[in-house]
C-alpha cells in the first residue's frame, strides 16, 4: 500500500456557512459541494486548492465525532486523508504493520469516496483517513 497523494485535509468547523465565506473571501477558493453524511452526523463543504482538497466539518449532531473532537481540541484541523488504491487493503496493512485502527473495513464517506481511518494514537496524533473511489 502506498499512497498516491493527499486528497484532502479535514476541518472541524462550529459554523460551516462562516466557514465557506472565510475560505472564498478570505482564501480566494470556490465551495463546489455541500453534502451530509448521515452516518457520520457531519456535514461537509469541499473547496479545492491546485490538486487537494480541503474539507469543512460541522456536526449534525451533538455526539458527533466532529462534535467532540470541537468539544476537546476545539475548531480547526481534524485529519489528513490519503488516496489509496484500496481502502481495505490500505487498512489491512497498516494493521499489519501494528497500526491501530479506528475503522476494520472501509465506509462510505463523502463526494462517493470509501474511507477508513487510523487511530491518532498510532500516528504520532495526526487522525489519518486513507480513501479511495468506489
């Protein structure tokens, strides 16, 4: 497994509409997607930036992860997500090499993509997705 590029940086926002006009007016960037993600109780925003991504976070719902991670750390940077060939060979690997794991097999996550992420506590504090396209 190795990853091909960064496909986006995740960020924890209180107010996600605050947050895009910071990023166009501000950052000079163009929100292209809004989307909600059930599951995960968030709602997102993508901008892009040359080939990455960056993607803004905002609870639906109090015991969201987005939620209590603003809870504890505060607004801000979340994660970093790597594309990969394959998510559940990527997640299978790092577990492999004694990574610990947050998700065992892939997810569907936002704009199509399949997601998993590894523990923070493993990492050396960075929470890291790895996603790939259906």
């Amino acid at each position: 497994m190795k990853p091909t590029h960064i496909e986006h940086i995740g960020i924890a926002v209180e107010n996600l509409q605050e947050a895009i006009k910071y990023w166009e007016e501000v950052m000079g960037l163009k929100c292209y997607n809004i989307e909600e993600v059930a599951d995960q109780k968030v709602k997102t925003a993508f901008l892009k930036i040359g080939e990455v991504k960056i993607e803004l976070l905002e609870a639906t719902s109090e015991d969201s992860p987005i939620a209590k991670f603003i809870e504890k750390k505060g607004a801000g940077v979340h994660h970093i997500a790597f594309a990969v060939e394959d998510t559940d060979t990527a997640l299978e690997d790092a577990k492999n090499k004694g990574v610990h794991l947050i998700d065992e097999h892939s997810r569907k996550g936002a704009e199509e993509l399949m997601i998993g992420f590894l523990h923070p506590k493993s990492t050396f504090g960075v929470l890291t997705e790895f996603c790939c396209k259906k």
